[in-house]
C-alpha cells in the first residue's frame, strides 16, 4: 500500500484535488440552496412549501448514481453541452441541498417562535430576522448533522468515477487496473479518503466547541 | 363599523368588538378595550379566559377575526380595500404596531447575543444606529432596569428575573409608547418576581402606558389605574381596581377572588 502511495503519490493528489474541489463546491452551492429551500419547506404559504417538499422527496428518494446519469444525459438533450466534471458538481449540489435543507427545516423548528415574535415585535423584518435571530442559532445547533452530510457527500463524491471524471476514485481504479495490485491500490485510496474526512471531523468538533457559548434554550 | 375619525385623540390602543376562534374554540367574543395616554390597565382572570389571546390580538402576533384594533388611530392587522378586509402585508403591520413593545412570560431573549446586544440589535437593523450610538443606548436601558454590569453576559448566565429585566430593556429601546407584558412574572420564582415588578412600578411612574396581564393582585391593586376582568373570552367586569376588588359585581368575579384569597391569605 505504501509502495502504491509512494510511486503514484503525482495522480492519486491529482486525483484526490478533483474529488475535493467536486465536493466541496457541491457542498458550499448546496449550502445557499439548502438554506432557502429551509426557508420553503418553512413558509406559512402551501405554494411555496408544496414545490419545495416535491424537490426535497425527489432528490432523497432517488439514488445518487441515478441522477449523477440523469443530469449526465438529460443536459445535452436540452441543448448544455457540459465538461463532466461541472456535471458532477450540478448533480452533487442539487442533491446535498435536498438532504441539507432537511437539516436546516429541523433546526429552524427548534428555534422557540417566541423568540421570532420577539424579533417581530421589536420591528425586525422577517428576513433580518432570518438572518440574524434564526440561522446563527441554526448552524450551532446543526454542524454535527451538517458534519455528517459534507463527509457523506465527500465519500459519494467517489460514484463521479462513472461520468468520467477523474477523481480519486477513477485515478485508483486506473492505478489499480495498471499495477495488478487492485486490494493495495483501493486501501491506498481508502487512507486518503479516511484522512480528508477526520481532518473535517476534527474542524467540526472545534468549531462546535467554540461556538457552545450563548446556545442554551430557555 | 367605528371608524379612525369617532376614535378620542387620546386613545392609544383602542379595541372594537374583537372577537377570536382557534377551531371550534371561541376563545375572544366581542371584546371592547380602550387605553388612554399614561393609563396602566391589568388583565385579570382565570386561566384560559382568554387574557394573553386579547393581549396578542392586541399586537397582532394573534390575528383576530372580527372587529378592529387600532393603535393611534390606524387599524392594525388588515387594509380596507373597496370596502373589503384584507390582511395587511408584514411592513405595514410593523409600521402599525411600531408604537407598541412586548414582554413574554418566557423572555424569549434571542440566546446566541449577549444582553446588550439583545438590547441594541433592533436599534442597529430598525433604526440604523451606529454600533457605538447603539451601545450607548443600549447601556442607558440597561442601566434603567439595573442591569448595566451584566451588559456582556448571555442570557444563559441570567437568573429569570434578569432575564425578564433584559427583555423589558429591549422592548424600551424601541422607545414604545404602550407596552405589553403578557404574565411577565409567572415563569419566575418566587423570590425573583420582586425586581421584575419594581421595574415596572418604575416605568408606571414615569407615565408609560402599560396593559398587563398578571396573577398578581398585589401589583394590580396598588400600581393599576383599571383593572379588567375577563372569564370565558369576555370582559366581564372592568373599574379602578379600589371599587373591583372591594365591591365586585359579578358572581364570577367573586368567585375568582375568593379561590385566589383562599390560596394566598391562610
């Protein structure tokens, strides 16, 4: 395995920066659009809540390699030529937004109304509100479960491998077909990921520990 | 139908004929309520009599069904359109209710901004306020309900009393002309009801206009200029709370002082 690391170390960080910037762009898009699909699955207004729960449903309840082939084929149909990788990084987006704004719709509800009508009463806008009352409280009391998504999405990152993209997955699977040595190559690619996911474990349980401050309900 | 032009120009708050369901429920029927300049009224009665839902009507976080609200003469809540009621859009209700501040029985400071910043957070996003004029600000509230040495803690590290003090702070800051509290002691302790109350008998003092409902017949009876009497979503009785409590009228009021004089006087 060491060996694999060592001689190939040029492609598997190649391939290891495609998985991560794949990743990690879904996962900062996914973020903006899961926050206001929260902010519908939340609305007092069913037209806005229904639409949002129908997106939410679709990209939960279908598997992710499905709609990694979906997106792939269906955008040249409708006339967007597109490089696989913005491809890749479109399906992961729409995807982790689903799963994020569920994230985000429990935390919301967590917030005590009370406090919105406070805000309310106090003359905030119901955006301002939002934006400064409701969502600094909500990724305090989400970042474990948020935690969890962006590995997951990290780890899922791996199926981009049948689109065509370069990823640490498909540069592991090219290795290992070249070498014969397939067990090796895989436990090379397994380390790289295990080391990624525990460096973002780690900022997580940091962050969260600096922001446990002023979270108390009461 | 009462209109803006019939309303007494001393009338802040002025209520006609509101009336509330919550399902089957009818939980305010046909309530009228009217507040003058510098009055301070107490809400009185058992509970699920409908007090804290009228006071919410009142400021509109309860949307009523019938009737109308007006706070300095405009209607609250809703927007005559071709002599239709619809309900008016979140800016113009802010507008309506700018006049008006409310205290929670539960506080509901926002838990994530030390006490000052509950205090200057709408000072800075309502009214635009520097962060420095902000603080100043805020401080001075702070200072008025004794609280300015706890500026920088969150409200996590407050008793309840000091909590509800913030709250009152941040609701002042908003320089109210009526303000609202909705049992503002009940979530206390025993023991810490007292600074709450001396707040408030502070702020009647210095003439502001307060509607408040309460359990403590103590405060209604001494700092009170009215006190209402609501059982069964009506008022039922209303009068300076010398003649109320002395000569009530109603069997229900009665009834209700002598349950609470049996728990309290043994």
């Amino acid at each position: 395995m060491l060996e694999i690391l060592l001689n190939h170390y040029p492609v598997l960080i190649k391939g290891l920066t495609t998985t991560l910037v794949v990743s990690l762009s879904a996962i900062a898009l996914g973020l903006v659009l899961g926050i206001l699909l929260a902010f519908g699955l939340t609305s007092q207004s069913r037209l806005v809540r229904w639409p949002c729960g129908l997106y939410r449903s679709f990209w939960r309840g279908t598997p992710i390699l499905l709609q990694l082939l979906l997106v792939y084929y269906l955008l040249p149909e409708i006339g967007i030529e597109v490089a696989p990788i913005t491809a890749a990084i479109l399906t992961l987006t729409l995807n982790t937004a689903a799963f994020q704004s569920e994230i985000f719709r429990s935390g919301i509800a967590h917030i005590p109304a009370g406090q919105i009508e406070a805000a309310r009463m106090a003359g905030i806008s119901a955006w301002q509100t939002r934006r400064r009352i409701v969502m600094p409280q909500v990724f305090r009391l989400t970042l474990p479960p948020l935690t969890n998504e962006i590995i997951t999405i990290l780890k899922n990152s791996s199926l981009v491998s049948v689109i065509a993209v370069t990823e640490l997955m498909r540069v592991s699977e090219q290795i290992a077909s070249r070498t014969f040595q397939p067990l090796e190559t895989y436990l090379a690619a397994a380390v790289l990921y295990l080391a990624v996911n525990l460096v973002l474990a780690r900022i997580s349980a940091h962050l969260e520990r600096r922001m446990a401050g002023g979270l108390a309900t009461e | 139908m009462p209109t803006a032009d019939t309303i007494a120009p001393r009338a802040i708050v002025e209520a006609h004929g509101i009336s509330k369901r919550f399902g089957d429920l009818e939980v305010l029927s046909d309530i009228d309520f009217r507040l003058d300049s510098s009055e301070v009224v107490c809400v009185i009665g058992p509970s699920g009599s409908g007090k804290s839902t009228l006071l919410r009507c009142l400021a509109f976080l309860e949307p009523y069904d019938n009737g109308s609200v007006y706070i300095d003469g405009q209607l609250l809540g809703y927007d005559q359109r071709g002599g239709m009621r619809v309900r008016a859009g979140e800016r113009r209700i802010d507008e309506v209710r700018a006049p008006v501040g409310m205290v929670f029985q539960h506080f509901h400071l926002w838990p994530h901004r030390t006490a000052l910043e509950n205090v200057t957070e709408a000072l800075r996003l309502v009214n635009g306020l520097s962060r420095r004029d902000a603080e100043a600000e805020g401080m001075a509230m702070l200072e008025r309900v004794g609280l300015a040495e706890r500026a920088g803690h969150f409200p996590e590290s407050l008793s309840g009393g000091q909590k509800q003090r913030v709250a009152i702070a941040r609701a002042l800051a908003m320089k109210p002309r009526v303000m609202l509290f909705d049992e503002p002691t009940s979530a206390l302790d025993p023991e810490l009801v007292g600074e709450v109350l001396d707040v408030m008998k502070q702020l009647a003092a210095d003439g502001m206009t307060m509607v408040i409902v309460t359990h403590e017949m103590g405060f209604a009876a001494n700092v009170s200029n009215r006190v209402v009497f609501m059982d069964q979503g009506q008022v039922v009785e209303s009068g300076p709370p010398s003649i109320l409590f002395r000569q009530p009228r109603s069997a229900r009021l009665k009834q209700f002082l002598n349950t609470w004089r049996e728990r309290h006087i043994d």
